[in-house]
C-alpha cells in the first residue's frame, strides 16, 4: 500500500516538473523535455497529457504551453503541500 503512494508521489513529482519545464522554456516539446530531464518520451508524453486534462497546459505546433490557469495552481502549490503533509503526519502511529 505504501509503495502505491510512493509511486504516486514519484509520479506527480514528474508531472510537476514537466509542468516547470513547459512555464521555464515554453514552447517546448517532448524530445527537448525528455533529453533535458532524463526520463523517457512516453513518460513524459503522458505527463503532459494529465496537464493538459488539468487545463495547465496547451499543446501547439511548437511544443507545449502555459494556460491562464497555470499562475494560480502554481501559486497555490505550496499550500496544497503544506496540506497534504500534515494529513500525512496525522497517520503516524501514536501522534
């Protein structure tokens, strides 16, 4: 059970830094963004596809870019994380 978080974890991680890729270089596209960051084409194709099902990005002839609604969700992160640690430090044993 465990593990499947952590795999989770390692997966938005990806998908994160895919999304500061495309924020940092845009337009950008999978091969740049696979050569750069070391994982692999279909990785990174998947993750810019949950971006996109999230309106975060859009994808052009010239690579992948930001939406409107990427600020807000970037400026909110910190928060979301900040929650998502303390409901995790609330499932520890004897806390």
């Amino acid at each position: 059970m465990i593990n499947s978080v952590g795999q989770e974890v390692d997966m938005l991680e990806r998908h994160l830094h895919v999304l500061q890729m495309v924020v940092d270089n845009e337009p950008i596209g999978i091969v740049k963004m696979s050569n750069e960051s070391g994982h692999a084409h279909h990785e990174i194709r998947y993750s810019l596809r949950i971006l996109e099902e999230e309106n975060l990005i859009n994808p052009t002839q010239q690579g992948a870019v930001s939406t409107d609604q990427t600020p807000s969700f970037i400026e909110n992160l910190d928060e979301q994380i900040d929650e998502m640690q303390a409901r995790i430090a609330a499932m520890k044993p004897g806390e």
